[in-house]
C-alpha cells in the first residue's frame, strides 16, 4: 500500500511538472513576439532559484551547501548549466517560431541521444532494441521535420538540439558521486545556467524594455514554474524508479497539442502524424528494455 501510495504521489508531480512546463512555454510563445529570446531566457533561469532557495530553507541544506566542493563537481555543473542556458534559447526560438505542439514533440527525442551518448561516454551495450527503437524514433523525427518539404525550416533544427542539450546535461550527471545531493547538483547547475543567460543576453544587442507590470509578471512567472517543474520532476525520479514515471511523460504531447489549440489555434495534425506514433512506440520500446533490465537486476541481487 505504501508503495502504492509512493507512485501515485511520483505521477502525481511529473504531471504537475509537465503542466508547470507547458504553462511557461505558452508564456515564452506569448511574449516572443515583444521581447528578445536572451531576456526572457534570463527571466525564466533567474527566477528559478526561488522555488529551490524554498526548498532550502524548507530542508534545513543551507549548511552543507557549501561544503565538499572540488573542481571536478564545479566543472560539470558548469557543463550543465551551459547546456540548460543554450537548451533554453533554442527551445524558446522553436516555440515562438513554430506550431507549440510540434517543437514540443520533437524534444521527445532526448532518450534516443542519452542512448546513443551513453554508448560513448559511459562505455554501456546498446543492443538490438535500443538500436531498433533509436532508428524508428530518427524516422518519426523525420516524418515530423519533413525536411523535404515547405514546412522545414531552420527553427526545426532547434527542438532536436534541445533534446541533445539535455541528454549531455542529463549523462554528465553519471560522473558526479551518490554523495552530493541532488539539490546541491541543481543549485550549482542553476547558477551556472542564470551566468550563461545573462551573458547572452549581455553580448546581445536586443534589449527591449519591460513594457508593464502585467508582462513583468509573466516572466518571472516562467522561472518560477520552470524551477518548480524541475523540482517536481527531481521529487519524483527519486521517490520511484525513473522507468515507471517515463510513459507519463509522454503526457506532454497532448498537453502541448491542446494548448497549442487553445491559445494559438494550431492544430498540426498533418504535420505531427504519424511521426508523433513512431517517437511514443521508440520510447515505449526504451521504457520496456529498462523495466526488464532494472528487474532481472533485482531478481540477480535477491
């Protein structure tokens, strides 16, 4: 019953961290059209802080924060947040330039780059059907992007390198000890990240000044819901086992279509299927091999 209990609580969060996602992605779109995509990366990255200082302080961490620091933990923070500040940029230049949905759908693709990393950062076997899922989730994204067609364009490249930036920001993470806590590693990846965002937007020439306290608002808004997103998806992934939470992500395909509809009215149906089936059965595929692999584990160590 605990258990039980335990994973309803995990799915519980991821949703609401989807929807937190979703929700500042709107916002971004929204106000793309006023303001640089440099000063709203700032805004969403340095106002994240917030929810995890809350956490801090809710936590009582505050004093081993700064404890057991080495350069080797600095740098790959440092990896991360670059990876987070440049993600964000892209992800923002794909939302506001395309159809919500369908910049949304394409960073699905970030389990077949953490697959395909990991063969070469973390020495793991890829057998057949992490290689078949990889190659047919490449063949949704493709079917998606129709590079051959008036629909491509440059901004199509954007969602694919978003879902790459994460998949380096998410493999370096193997090579940071069990013995720093996991807000620890986002409190230095943030800080690492709201540097890079303001520098970009530093060596930017667009700076647009905040027309009203409505959009000011706003984009405050975005870092506060990014931050708690991330602390949502954080809460989860250690609760339970990262293999029982993945299909829920895919939550955030619909969500992303219906307020798409909702507040840009886009309906990319055309444009998305059937390259949005092949990217869920890939994943569904990754998501099966890891359950099966993380069970034979448990049957071994027993």
């Amino acid at each position: 019953m605990i258990k039980l209990n335990k994973l309803y609580i995990a799915i519980a969060a991821t949703l609401i961290g989807i929807f937190c996602v979703d929700s500042y992605g709107v916002i971004i779109k929204s106000l793309g059209q006023i303001y640089p995509i440099t000063q709203l990366n700032v805004f969403r990255n340095g106002f994240a802080i917030l929810p995890l200082l809350a956490v801090f302080i809710i936590t009582k961490e505050f004093s081993s924060l700064f404890k057991n620091l080495n350069s080797r933990f600095i740098i790959i923070c440092c990896v991360r947040g670059i990876c987070f500040a440049l993600m964000h940029v892209f992800y923002f230049a794909a939302i506001i330039n395309m159809d919500f949905a369908t910049a949304s759908t394409l960073t699905f693709s970030s389990p077949f780059f953490i697959a395909l990393l990991s063969i070469f950062f973390l020495g793991d076997k890829v057998g057949i059907y992490r290689w078949l899922a990889i190659v047919i989730g490449f063949i949704g994204v493709v079917m998606i992007m129709r590079p051959d067609t008036d629909l491509f364009s440059i901004y199509s490249i954007f969602p694919i390198l978003v879902a790459l930036l994460f998949s380096i920001a998410m493999i370096v993470l193997r090579f940071i000890p069990d013995s720093y806590s996991t807000s620890k590693i986002q409190f230095y990846s943030l800080l690492f990240s709201i540097i890079g965002a303001t520098l970009l937007f530093l060596i930017s020439d667009d700076h647009v000044p905040v027309e009203n306290y409505n959009h000011l608002l706003l984009m405050v808004l975005t870092g506060v819901l990014g931050g708690i997103a991330a602390i949502l998806f954080i809460f989860a992934y250690r609760l339970v086992s990262p293999s029982k939470l993945a299909t829920f992500e895919y939550v955030g395909i619909p969500s992303s279509f219906l307020l798409g509809w909702l507040f840009f009215n886009e309906l990319p149906i055309s444009q998305l299927f059937p390259g949005v089936i092949a990217i869920v059965f890939a994943g569904m595929i990754i998501i099966w091999r890891d359950t099966l692999k993380e069970k034979l584990t448990r049957e071994i160590k027993q």
